[in-house]
C-alpha cells in the first residue's frame, strides 16, 4: 500500500470524483477524512472506505464557510495526529447561459464556493504541513481551467483562478516540503455532470463525439490520478496540471 500510514484529506466527497478519491485514498492504504454538506451521502461514502479496510472519518463542513474548514483541518490533526495529503474538490457549477444572462449571485456563489473555498482549505492545510514540513496537495480545478467554454464565463473564470493559486502557490512552498497540482478533468460521469449536461441543454453524446478517445471518463480515472499526485511516484512535481480528459486540450 503506497500510502500506508498516512492521513488524507478530501473535500466534497459525498458523491462522484470527491467520493471516488476517497475511497482511491482508502485502497491506497492512508486513513482518510472527508467532508461534504449531505450527511446521508456522506455516511455511504463512509461505508465504500470501510469497506477497503481503511478507517475513516465523515465530517459535516461547507468549503465556503472559514469556520468550517478552519474546524475540518484541526479536528483532523487532533483525531490522528498529522495531515498529509488534501484533495480540495468541493465545487458547484455554473448555469449554461451567455456572460449577459448571467446574474451576480450566480457568479459570487461560484466564486464563493469555488476559488475563496479553495483559497481556505489551501490556508489551513498549509499551515499543518508546514509544523510537519511535509505534504501534498491536490486541487481540483478542469479542462476549463486551461481553455475557455461558451455559455460558462463565471464557471470558467474559477476554474482559471484554481490554477493561479495552484501555481502560485506551489511556488510559494516549493522549498518546504509541500508540492501543489491540479487535476484538470474532462468530461467525467458524474451527478455533476449530469447536471451541467442538463443546464446547458445538450447529452453526453454531444460530448463523447469531441473527446478524441470517443468515451466518457469515471470518476475512478481522475480518483487514480489525484493518488498519483499524492504519492512518492510524483515528488519532482509541483505547481503543475495534470489534463485527465481524453485528449480534448490537445486536439
């Protein structure tokens, strides 16, 4: 086991890739705490982690809320004594409508959750990293992080200002033990997903036909990816994107 007695960290993790990672985190032999707003999911999640014979800790938190993120990472430390990997997941998703159509609560709620939310986890996950100088960081940013897409404007420009403080930030820490990346995931079947599919008014084969290796991802796929990023396998990289979408950016 890769991660044999180590401490991970997720954020929204109730469903989709947040749940999967979790459970990746759990194969992959670290002790895992998560977070989300749904209880109920949150419990089933519990039971998947269980379930690969990892222990595990559901805590309530909203990724936008200090308190509650100051709260995640210290109960996390006091429960098992360290932190050492964080995958920030926790998002929301844009409506599908042109940047004129789009309403200022709808864009401070991206912005809110999405890049202010990321900001704090980031914040107290490196302030624990630091007292142990160790540590690694994944973000969860997407393939629109690193292109545009019509219809998303708000949607886009947090996910672009994912990366800015990824990559800032990993130069920030480079030299104290703490590497920071993203993952940058296409199109992935998730309830997100779904959805985005439905707010923008198309299906998946709209866009399964633009992804060059003609599939869409499971979450596992990006799950794979944030462990890889996590792990010893990854520790000369940092402040990088890893695009998980099928060959969409290159084609």
């Amino acid at each position: 086991m890769i991660l044999q007695d180590k401490v991970a960290l997720v954020t929204g993790s109730t469903s989709g890739i947040g749940r999967a990672t979790a459970i990746a985190f759990g194969v992959a032999g670290a002790t895992v705490v998560f977070s989300g707003r749904r209880d109920a999911e949150g419990e089933k999640t519990a039971k998947l982690i269980r379930e690969t014979g990892a222990e595990c800790l559901y805590v309530h938190s909203d990724a936008s809320n200090e308190k509650d993120i100051k709260a995640l990472v210290l109960h996390t430390v006091e429960t098992y004594g360290r932190l050492d990997y964080a995958f920030n997941n926790a998002g929301v998703e844009s409506p599908g409508k042109p940047l004129h159509e789009q309403s200022i609560e709808e864009f401070d709620n991206l912005m809110a959750v999405n890049v202010r939310g990321l900001f704090l986890c980031m914040k107290y996950e490196i302030q624990q990293m630091l007292t142990q100088g160790s540590g690694a960081i994944v973000n969860n940013s997407s393939i629109v992080g690193l292109i545009g897409l019509s219809g998303a404007s708000p949607y886009v420009a947090s996910k672009h200002a994912v990366m800015g403080l990824t990559q800032s930030a990993a130069l920030d820490y480079a030299k104290q033990g703490i590497r920071i990346n993203a993952v940058n995931p296409g199109s992935i079947a998730t309830e997100g997903f779904d959805r985005t599919l439905m707010k923008m008014g198309i299906t998946a084969d709209n866009l399964t036909a633009m992804v060059p290796m003609g599939r869409i991802a499971q979450a596992e796929e990006v799950a794979q990816a944030v462990v890889y990023l996590c792990s010893d396998a990854a520790s000369y990289i940092t402040g990088q994107p890893l695009a998980i979408d099928g060959g969409v950016t290159v084609s």
